[in-house]
C-alpha cells in the first residue's frame, strides 16, 4: 500500500526496449531478457532492503521502511508513513 506521492519513487518494470525510426512506424525489438541484463534487476543478497520498523522483517522495495503486512494493518504508506485508510471498523486479517 503506497500513497499517491509515494507512486513515483517506484522503480520502473524492465521490458523490451522498442526503438521507433524516424522514418516511419516501424519498430524494432531487441531480443533480450532484460529482467537478467539490467542495472535494476532484483538482488536478495544485496543490504539495500532495510528491514520494517515494525516487526524487523525485510521490506518489499528498496526505499521502503514497513513492510507489507504491518502497513496494511495500520493503514500506513510502506515508504513515507503517512495515513491512507483509517481502519477503525475495518475487519482486516493477516492470513
């Protein structure tokens, strides 16, 4: 759960890169895996995931500070912390 201000710090898919000439529509895809070539690929063994503030768990993405879970309980952004949803009345279970 992220806030709307939060949604740009996301990083971005890795996909095909398409290059569109200048001289028509045409265009021509580079036959690459580009999840195994990028700079952004996903590295577990790395220290960039810091862990939830919370309950110490690893946290999902790299700027983030809490978890999934504690902050869908809380309501909370999981980057910034601020209040999305007031969960008062809501029934929420962590299964």
């Amino acid at each position: 759960m992220v806030c709307e201000k939060c949604t740009k710090k996301l990083s971005k898919l890795a996909t095909v890169h398409i290059d569109r000439n200048k001289a028509g529509p045409s265009k021509k895809v580079t036959n690459e895996n580009k999840l195994l070539s990028s700079k952004m690929r996903f590295k577990p063994d790395k220290d960039e995931y810091k862990k939830c503030r919370i309950c110490g768990h690893r946290t999902h993405h790299v700027k983030a500070y809490y978890c999934q879970e504690c902050a869908y309980q809380k309501g909370i952004c999981a980057m910034c912390g601020t209040k999305v949803i007031e969960v008062m009345k809501y029934k929420q279970t962590s299964v």
